[in-house]
C-alpha cells in the first residue's frame, strides 16, 4: 500500500524510486532502517536534531514552492500550503495534510491533538514511532527518556514552517518509556 499523498505524488511525476534513486519533489532520498536512524542520533542527538529540523522545514518549503509553480501539484495537494499558517485552526482539511505530509516520512502515524495558531503551539502524538520500536528492539528494556529525537526534529520543521516562527517539539511521552504512544508539545 501507499499512502494518498504518495499516490499522487506519483501520479503527477514527483515521486519515483528507480535506478539506485528516490526522488520526492526533485529532491534525492536515502532510505536508511529505523535502527541505523537510532544509531546515527545517538551519535550527536542535539546537532541531529539542528539538521533535520532544518532538513525539514526546507522540505515543506519544497512542496509549497513546487505547489506554486505547478497547477498539477496545486491540484494534487489539494489545499493551498501556504495559505495554511495564515489560517491554522480545527479545520479539519488542514491537519489532514500536515498529516499525509508527516505520514510520508515513515516515522510513525501522526495525529494532532491541538493546534493553537494564535499562540503558536501544538500537541501531537506518534502511534507506533518507528525509532521508539528499534530502541525496544536493540536495548530489550524501556528508556528513562523519550528517544524519538529524529521525530521531534522533523516536527519542530514542519511547525516552525507552519507557524511561521522558530518553533521546538519536545518529547514528553515516549513509547519507548513504556507508554502507549509518543507525545510531543510544540511551541
Ligand atoms: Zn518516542
């Protein structure tokens, strides 16, 4: 199965995987395991972090940009990226594609539970976060901390595009601490 937005990506040309390439938005990927993503933030998690979260919020503006310059991805991503942060609310329309968006990276599944535009916060959890699942895999036994640090990264990205201002996700609950799923605060 593949998920909707990667359906149409795929459709209008902007997805492939082909010929020792992966290629989202004329941008080249690098499929690496959940565990050799464990690995490389245990590295340096802080300066991991800084990376993705840049990586991320570069990758939004990538699909609002090729949104804009192509009516077939306009039509695709059928709501209008960039009108999003001028009007975050409950509608549901926008959290479905922050949503689809976040669900591409294969971090887990992505549900926002509050979203505050005025305030510029969020809460979210991630059901089934991949390297949540790889710690509790390699190490047998729960974490004291959260681990996800590559998850909140990508969040802080997404949120920080979204709000238009520099914004972090911090892990409170973490599946990998025993709880059912991992929560994140934004703001
Ligand atoms: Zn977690």
């Amino acid at each position: 199965m593949l998920s909707p937005l990667l359906k149409k990506l795929l459709f209008v040309r902007q997805f492939s995987i082909d010929e020792g390439k992966i290629n989202v938005l004329g941008t080249d990927h690098i499929m690496l395991s959940s565990d050799a993503l464990l690995k490389l933030q245990e590295i340096d998690s802080t300066k991991l972090y800084d990376l993705v979260k840049d990586s991320t919020f570069k990758q939004i503006s990538d699909f609002v940009d090729h949104a804009q310059v192509y009516q077939q991805l306009k039509e695709v991503i059928t709501l209008d990226i960039t009108s999003l942060s001028k009007k975050l609310g409950p509608s549901e329309g926008i959290v479905k594609t922050i949503e689809e968006i976040f669900n591409i990276y294969g971090l887990g599944k992505l549900a926002i539970l509050r979203l505050d535009n005025e305030k510029k916060q969020a809460s979210v959890k991630i059901i089934d976060s991949s390297i949540a699942k790889s710690y509790l895999n390699k190490n047998k036994s729960r974490s004291k901390t959260a681990v996800c640090t590559i998850t909140a990264a990508v969040l802080a990205g997404m949120f920080s595009y979204l709000f238009k201002k520099q914004v972090d996700a911090v892990e409170g609950r973490c599946k990998a601490k025993g709880n059912e799923h991992c929560e994140f605060i934004i703001k």
